[in-house]
C-alpha cells in the first residue's frame, strides 16, 4: 500500500508497495509460482494419501441446470454433427464393414468452466506477469500463456478450507469476505495448518445460489472470497503459495469494498506474484468426504489442456485422499 494520506485512485497505487516475484525464476519465466512445486512437493503431497480415494473437481461442462459464467461470457454449447440419423440419408458416408460413428463439437470460452488462468490474463500499467510487456497479448497471448502450466501440470499437497462449513453455513453470501486469518484459523478448526507450498482449496459453496436462483444470481452481482488487504498479499509471499483454487468464478470477492476496485488480488498474486488461479470447482463431494473422515489434505493434480497462446483453459483437477 502506499503511503500516502489519499485514497489510492487505480490499482498502480493500491499495489505500488506490494511484493513481486518478477525475476525471481529467471528474465524468461512464465509459470511463476508453480515452482515452488518441485519433485520434493509432489512427493509430499503422496504422502497424504491414504485410502486411494479420488474426487474429480470439474463442474459439468453443458450442465442441464446450467453453467455458472462470469457475466458477459456465454455458456458452453455443444452441438451434435453426426449420429444415427445420419445414415438416413442416401448420400450418408459409407465406411466397408458397415461402421457408423457419432461426432460432435464445442463451442466455448477457454474461461467459461472449471479453468486454469493464464498467469498473463490479468494486469494493470501496461505490465503483465514478470514484467512483460501487455503488448505481448495482442492476438494471442506470446508471454505467460496458459499453455507453459500445462506443459509441466501442477502437483502438489492439496489442503481444503471448508469456509462454508467453518462458519456454520450452506454457503457464504453475496459479498461476503475472509482473509488469512480466517484460513488460518479454519486449518486450525479442521485439525491441520497451512503449510509453506500447500496449493489452497477454498469452498463457500456460493455456486449453489446459481443453481438454485438461475439469472436472478447476476443482479448486483459480487462474489464472496478473500479480499485484498497488505498483509494478506505478503502472507501468500511468506509461505510461497503457487496455486490458489476455489469454487467462485473469480477467485475473491468481484469488489474491493475499501477502494470498490475490481478484482485486485487477480493483479496482487497472479500479475506480481505469479501465483495460478483456478476457478469454478466443483468441491462438494470432497468436502462431505473431508467432514466425514476429518481428512483434510491430499494430493492435489492437475494439467489444463494444452492451447497455444490462450489466456485460460478448461481443466479437471484430482484430489487423491
């Protein structure tokens, strides 16, 4: 934070003391703090598992109920190209022995499911991750895709933060917020701590609300999450976080309601501290499991889909108790 006595007026001066990993893996890095997930750390992630059981973290892609979207993207669609009625036709394909197949397509924003962000989706001064210039995304992102996260993956040990169920609620409200105090002091609720290079999964349940209200949902829309304060962006520094994942659409509360700037903490972790986000998982069943058996950490895998020069890509995350 600045300081001086004036309200900061841009997200230059709110983050203009902030901590920054620029440089610190090298002039040509572009998966930032997923470094710290070294051999070491996905084998400390092994080590918590216990029974084999794995949970899948992806929402439905096509979700009869509908698909939870930031507002102005569009849901997914699907459309059907070949199938059976296909070979009702007398001009239909002929393949010797008789085989039929169907086909089909997708149409949909590389952001509009359960996704990894490109650590350069997001960014402020002209500047986005390690210090590239935001020029490089012109028709496509040259520096800091997310295609370099998929090309390694991301494992590690996976610690669940049950919010929800830590404040004794179905699912936290419209704008609610929570800080690193309360992550901290849920870990401790839950029988473990936050350790250095854990990959944070954080559960409010707010999607719930999506389903159950459907376009109602969007009026004066703001998200429940983590909200930015100083301290909380060094405390991710401190313990070198490379991944934050959650079950929102955008990872923190949409508004700041200090400064009412949007989305600070995509610029403060993932533009300064290359820390990645992952949104719009679907964490229920891994909750109810952890609540059950008081087992809360995990190995966490995941490996987005391989696309050249996009900004995010869709993504079905492991939890392996």
């Amino acid at each position: 934070m600045t300081q001086s006595n004036t309200e900061p007026k841009t997200i230059d001066d709110l983050l203009a003391d902030a901590p920054s990993n620029w440089g610190r893996w090298g002039d040509d890095d572009e998966v930032g703090s997923l470094n710290y997930l070294t051999p070491a750390e996905v084998l400390r992630g092994v080590a918590h598992i216990k029974t084999g059981a794995v949970f899948t973290l992806q929402r439905l892609i096509g979700d009869p109920k509908g698909d939870p979207v930031w507002p102005g993207r569009s849901p997914a669609t699907r459309t059907m190209l070949m199938d059976e009625a296909t070979w009702d036709s007398d001009d239909a394909p002929a393949f010797p022995g008789g085989l039929h197949y169907a086909d089909d397509k997708i149409e949909a924003f590389l952001q509009g499911s359960t996704q990894y962000d490109a650590l350069g989706h997001v960014w402020y001064g002209g500047k986005i991750w390690n210090g590239y210039d935001a020029r490089t995304t012109v028709g496509g992102m040259d520096k800091a895709s997310v295609e370099p996260i998929a090309q390694r993956g991301v494992v590690g040990r996976g610690v669940l933060l049950d919010l929800a169920r830590y404040r004794g609620k179905d699912n936290l409200d419209k704008g609610e917020t929570f800080d690193h105090n309360d992550l901290e002091a849920c870990a401790k609720a839950q029988g473990h701590t936050i350790e250095p290079h854990d990959v944070l999964i954080i559960r409010t349940n707010f999607l719930k609300l999506f389903f159950e209200q459907g376009e109602k949902f969007y009026e004066n829309f703001n998200e429940p999450g983590l909200t930015y304060s100083p301290e909380l962006v060094q405390w991710f520094h401190d313990k070198e976080i490379p991944n934050l994942v959650t079950d929102t659409i955008a990872n923190e509360t949409t508004y700041e309601p200090n400064s009412g700037f949007a989305l600070p903490l995509h610029c403060a972790l993932m533009r300064n501290l290359g820390v990645t986000l992952t949104e719009i998982c679907d964490l229920e069943k891994l909750a109810a499991s952890c609540a059950e058996d008081g087992q809360y950490t995990f190995l966490y895998a995941a490996a987005p889909l391989k696309v050249h020069r996009a900004t995010g890509s869709p993504v079905n995350p492991l939890a392996i108790k």
